[in-house]
C-alpha cells in the first residue's frame, strides 16, 4: 500500500569534468522530485523545475533545498498525486492493455532484447518498465543477457562465469556470479522473501534456468517464431522452392505479408547491443540480424509482385539506413524506381553506391549490380529481373467453368443459338459447386480480384504532408457509400429522398496535390475491398468521344470469361422467340457502340433493329453504360477515378452526368480532379459542377498550396541552406519541391562522382611522377 507523498526539491551533478556548474556551484537545478514508499522500498520519480498545477505547498527556504527536507502532501491532493505522478516504474511502460505478438495471458514479465534492453512487469492491468538502480548493474543485466542467448535459456555455473568473467580467478568469478544472481532475482521479483523460493531464476544441480515462455515473454524468440511461421507458409505454399520464381495464392500472399509485417515490427534494433563485444552474443545477434535482413527483402519483393512499388520501397529503405552498401537491396530498389519511370533515381542510386564502396572500402560494385546498371543506362528496361513471387489472384475462376462445362451445357438458354453453344461450350449459367454454398458466380466475383490490386494510380515514395482535412472529407464521403443497398425500385427520384453525393471532386492548381490524394484514397478503398479502376483524360486526345469511359469499362471487363459476360448482362426480357421481326436491341450490342471487340461474342442473328433518332441512341448507350455498372457493383463497391477531367470532352462529361444522376443507391463513388484555374467561365465542366452542386450531387474539395513549413517537412532530408531555397521557390507546391529537391539530390551525386574522379585522376599523376623519377 502506497504511503503519503512528499515532494523534494533538489540539485543534481551530472558528472562531466569540464561542467562549471557542478565544479563551481551547486550543480544543476533545482528540481523537484516526489518520493513515496511501497512495499517498504522507496520510491522516487522526477518532477521538473515547476511542481505541476493544483498541489499546494509551502515555499522552501535555501536551506530546506539545500538541506533537501521533505515536504509532505497535504491529505486531500494525495490520492490525485499518486495518480499524476505514478511510479518511477511506469514512466517508460506500454499503454494500457497492450497485447504483443504470441503473447500469453499468464506471462507477467516481458524482456525486449532487441534495440533498447529493458524489461516491463505486470501490475494489474497496465505493462511497468522496471527503472530501478538494481537494473542498472553491469553484471546483473550481462547474466540475464547470456541467459536469453542461451538454448532453452539455461546455462551452468561454470559457462556462465567463463562466459561473462574469463579473465577472473574461480573463486572471484563465482563471488561475482553469486552477487549476480541475487540482483537478478530481485529485478525479477522485487516482492520475493527467500531466493530459494525463486520462480523466476532458478538454480538446480549448479544449473541456472530462467523461467519458461509461459511466464516471460521475449521479442527475439517472439521474432523467431513469427519468421520461422512466415518460412514455413512459403515454404508450404510455394510451387518450386529450387526455382526463382515462387507461386502464392492471394490469401496466401496476404498471410505471408502480415507475418512479415509483424516481425518487421518486432525487431527494433539488434540484439543486446550493450554486449556488443561479448562473444557470447555475437552469434545471436547475426543470426537475428540476417534473418532480419532476409525478412525485408521478402517483404518488398511480396509487395513488387502485387505492384505496389511504393510500399516495396519501404523495407528496402529501412534496410539501407542500416547498410548502405547491401547490393541486394540496391539492386531491388534500382529495379522499383524504374517501374516508377525514376529511371534517373535508380541510375543516381548506383553512382551513388559506387562512390560509398570507393571511399570506404576501395571496391566497386558487384558484377550483377554494374550489368543491372548498364541496362537500366541503355534503357533495356524489359530485361530486368522479374519479381520472386507470381501472386494469383483468383485462380479458381477458371477452374469452377471447366468444371460447370460439363454439367450446365445441355441447360443452355434457347437466346442462344446452337451453333454458339457449341462453339463456346459453356452454359450461359455458371454456378459455384455445392461444397462453397451454391452462390451465383456474377461478373462482379470475378471483376473484383483483377482489378483492385492493379489500378491504384501511380505509386509514391515520399510521405503525404499536410492533406490530414482532405483525406478526411473523402474518407467520409467512401463511408457514407458503403452501406448503400439495392433498391427494389427506382428511388433516386422519389421526392424528399435523402441522397449520398455519389462525385467527388479534387479541384487546385497543377502540381497541387490532386492525383496524390486520389491515390491515397485508392489504396484506402482498395484495403476497405472496393474494386478501383483509374482513367486518366489527356489534352491531345480531348476531341474523341467517351475516352476515358471507354478505357475504364476495358479496365473493368479485361479479365471477365466471355460466358460469364454474355449471361450476365443479357436480359431475358430480349430473349424473345426468332418468330418476330424486330426487338430490343441487349445491352452488350448497345455498349458495343463503345467497345467494338463486344460485337464478336454477342449472340449471331439476322434480326433488324428499329432506327431511332441519334439522342434517342445515345440514351440507349447511357442506359446501358449505367446498367453494366450497376451490375458491377452489386457485389463490390466501385471506386472509378477519372484523373484530369477539365481535358475530357463533352460527350464525356454528359455520361458523367448521367450517371451521377441515376445511380444514386449503387455503392459507386465517381472520383475525379480538376485544375479549376484553367476552366474558363463558359467551360461546360464550370457549368456541370454548378448543377450537380445545385442537386447536392457532388462534394468538392479545395486542394490549398502547403505552408512553409510543410515543404519543409516534404524535403527535410536536404541541407538546411538548400531547404530554404525551396520553401522560397515552390510556392507551397509540393510537386515542385519534390522536383527541386530531386535536381538539388541529382547535383550532390554529380558533385560527389566529379570529386572522385579527380581524386583518382590526382592519384593515377602522383603514381606517374615516382614512377619517372624511379626510372
């Protein structure tokens, strides 16, 4: 039970022999510090040079401080105090309630060996770091370090004084050891009476043996466990393991990456670091340390293979902080940023590793690093290395038709003639076997793997800064669609009806930011499992009709089985007998008018179509564009981002607003950016957002320049003098501060490979001139 709290005011020396402060006066300070007692040890935690507010004391005289009397608590601020200032032991502790990886319920002490050495204790609800003087002993923390390091952490009495203490005689080592063990034990369980009664640190048959994974937990076992469970699901999973490439399935790839995510997260520095000269540690620690390394390069080759090439970067630059010169890494690295077309960053990538080996280890790159650089130099982009891993994403589509083949042809609808029955040999009604629930297989299950994993904008490196309003004005705009159902009828113009704003709107000037935050909100929408197909409109091509349409339902339809199209957008409506002359024309004719190659699977026939006035057409075509969407979504929400909408063309933009206009409960969020500067007053882009504003069919997001210190934050990994340059001429932009930084990077490098070439140019001079004068 704690005692009352009493607060002491106080100097400290910090040691240092130059100090002035504590050779010529009284030290550092004053500071105030609170003790208290628990459990008949004292306690003490720093305070500051000002008392927090609401504890009432009286004021000390220079003597009291000098003297450091203790001042106690008034009764009634006592409980509130306990509270603020906690225990000394609780000051670096996790967060309340906070659960690691394989950790146990009955485990009371956790050990992180791997960065910082310290230990947290249970008590009650809440993770104590142990902050005591005991803890800080050399000999204490060194037994338990070479007892983690040993197998099934146990290790006899005389390993252990070789190990920690070879330069000793027995009888000191021992001393030394026995004093050990009694600190240990006390770290470990402060409340403990007799050290005989030890659960913790036990000692049998001159045999000490630390206390099992049920009562300790520790990061680097956690590390090796979480690895050891991430190899053998590649190596369960994986085709060929003596071939280069290894084949996974999507839920197995997700599995993996999550595994190795998590031990990424575990290793937060090398093993006891302290003990960095024991060789008692080092073997440990190299072999953490390269299944570390092994486990970040599997990481951004998992996540090359499902072409997110930003987030591979990733592991890859955390390895390089640590190892500059690792040529596996660099070699990765150079491979992505050319998939990124940085083709000039992965060439400076190089150069810039060519001169590190040259200057400090008088080297050059390996020769599978020069060749992948002179190809890259050469642009011979298609002859660079594949990823390790081939990813499939939904590889029992196939599988389910073939096997339906057999078991659905002779049900075949009589829309159909007989001869493309036998040419496709399929039914036009694909079900899923009886084993996975008889659910219908719709053009929607299929659509959703292919496309939300490919069509997520371009990847980025640097961080987003800044954007935290507008993400979150989109992120609420994604979730309000979420829960949108099917309607039975068609609500969208009941009156009164409350509407979600299916468009959404990035508006702001070139550079700005647009495309970057619509990225974001793919990859939010692509993790949240929305089906994300991009399209991007350009100035050259703003005069041919429905481009950017044209290019998403392509994008949408790419991967769908031709069977599988034809039965899921044909009406039954337009199966109507041969006996009549005319008849409506389906939906894959109409959307034909837009993509030509569906005129090859659509049903033969020599039927005649009524001819209609070319609006009464184009009506046509925007039911039927809306429909397939439509059928799209019932399944899966869509995300369609259409990047650059003020080149788009007017028959465009029509589609668009039609669309946003009767697909108001489809879970479909219409994306798209604009550069607002740029539209003139009559634009008809200026007059659509107008209406739809009006409708409150659209929301619009302002993207504003970045301050000052944002474009600092952007490029702070530059010298200070050249930050400054760029905070000046960017103007808040960030793609221009990214453009300058990259020239500001390209000239360093350049400067860096000059500096070196006349130094070897000097050298190779020098070399002459003895040799001349030898001669």
């Amino acid at each position: 039970m704690s005692s009352k709290v009493t607060y002491r005011k106080q100097y400290t020396r910090c040691g240092k022999e130059r100090c002035r402060k504590c050779k010529e006066g009284d030290g550092h300070g004053p500071y105030w510090y609170a003790y208290w007692s628990e459990k008949g040890r004292t306690i003490s935690k720093y305070i500051g040079i000002h008392l927090p507010p609401g504890i009432d004391i009286e004021r000390q005289t220079a003597g009291d401080v000098e003297a450091g009397k203790e001042v106690p608590l008034p009764a009634a601020n006592q409980s509130s105090r306990i509270n603020k200032a906690g225990t000394s032991h609780t000051s670096m502790g996790s967060a309340h309630g906070e659960r690691l990886p394989l950790q146990l319920n009955t485990q009371v002490l956790r050990i992180f060996a791997l960065g910082q050495f310290r230990i947290e204790r249970l008590q009650g609800n809440e993770w104590c770091a142990v902050i005591n003087r005991t803890w800080h002993r050399r000999r204490a923390r060194a037994l338990l370090g070479c007892l983690l390091s040993s197998p099934g952490r146990r290790l006899g009495r005389e390993q252990a004084m070789e190990a920690l203490w070879p330069e000793l005689d027995m009888e000191t080592a021992a001393n030394r050891l026995n004093g050990a063990v009694h600190e240990l034990r006390q770290i470990l369980e402060p409340e403990i009476a007799r050290p005989a009664a030890s659960r913790m640190l036990r000692l049998e048959r001159d045999v000490l043996e630390l206390a099992d994974r049920t009562e300790i937990w520790v990061d680097a076992e956690a590390f090796e466990s979480v690895l050891k469970e991430a190899n053998s699901l590649l190596g369960i999973h994986g085709s060929n393991q003596a071939s280069t490439n290894q084949s996974l399935d999507i839920a197995s790839a997700n599995q993996l990456e999550h595994l190795l995510e998590v031990a990424a997260v575990l290793y937060t520095g090398d093993y006891l670091l302290e003990e960095l000269y024991s060789e008692w540690a080092a073997p440990r620690r190299e072999a953490l340390k390269r299944g570390w390394t092994g486990l970040l390069l599997k990481l951004a080759e998992l996540r090359e293979a499902r072409k997110a090439f930003a987030s591979a970067m990733e592991p890859l630059n955390r390895l390089l902080a640590t190892d500059p010169t690792d040529e596996t890494a660099v070699q990765r690295l150079m491979i992505l940023l050319t998939q990124l077309d940085r083709r000039g960053e992965a060439l400076n990538t190089y150069r810039l590793l060519a001169t590190r080996l040259e200057r400090n280890y008088d080297s050059e790159p390996l020769p599978e690093t020069r060749e992948l650089y002179e190809k890259l130099r050469l642009g011979q982009i298609s002859e660079i290395a594949q990823p390790k891993f081939l990813i499939s994403h939904h590889a029992n589509v196939q599988e389910i038709l073939e096997i339906q083949d057999e078991k659905q042809v002779a049900q075949s609808q009589n829309a159909l003639t007989q001869k493309a029955a036998q040419e496709r040999e399929v039914s036009s009604e694909v079900r899923i076997p009886q084993q996975s629930s008889g659910a219908e297989i719709t053009i929607a299950h299929v659509v959703a793997p292919f496309v939300g994993t490919s069509q997520l904008g371009r990847y980025n490196q640097s961080p987003l800064i800044g954007r935290e309003r507008e993400l979150e004005a989109m992120h609420r705009v994604m979730v309000s669609l979420e829960g949108e159902g099917i309607p039975s009828g068609n609500t969208a113009s009941m009156p009164g009806s409350v509407r979600n704003p299916h468009v959404l709107l990035l508006m702001g000037e070139a550079g700005i930011g647009k495309t970057r935050l619509a990225e974001e909100l793919s990859h939010e929408a692509n993790t949240r499992g929305w089906v994300v197909a991009w399209t991007r409109a350009y100035e050259q091509e703003g005069a041919v009709p429905y481009r950017p349409w044209i290019e998403l339902l392509r994008t949408l339809l790419q991967h769908v089985p031709t069977e599988l199209l034809v039965s899921s957008v044909s009406s039954p409506a337009n199966m109507e007998a041969a006996s009549v002359e005319h008849y409506t024309p389906t939906m894959l004719e109409r959307l034909s008018t837009l993509l030509p190659e569906l005129r090859d699977i659509s049903p033969r026939n020599e039927r005649t179509y009524p001819q209609h006035p070319p609006e009464q057409e184009r009506l046509h075509l925007w039911e039927a564009t809306a429909g397939l969407l439509s059928t799209l979504s019932k399944t899966t929400p869509l995300l369609l981002v259409l990047d650059d909408l003020h080149w788009t063309d007017g028959s465009s933009r029509e589609l668009l607003a039609y669309i946003t206009r009767h697909l108001q409960d489809e879970r479909i969020l219409l994306l798209g950016t604009c550069r607002d500067v740029e539209l003139s007053p009559g634009h008809g882009l200026r007059t659509l957002i107008a209406d739809l504003r009006r409708e409150q069919s659209i929301v619009t997001v302002a993207v504003k320049p970045l301050t000052q210190s944002q474009i600092g934050t952007l490029v702070a990994h530059l010298p200070q003098n050249i930050v400054h340059s760029i905070q000046t001429q960017a103007a808040g932009n960030p793609f221009f501060a990214e453009e300058l930084a990259r020239m500001s990077e390209a000239a360093q490098a350049a400067s860096a490979q000059a500096e070196v070439h006349r130094q070897g140019t000097s050298s190779h001079k020098i070399g002459s001139t003895v040799e001349g004068e030898h001669l």
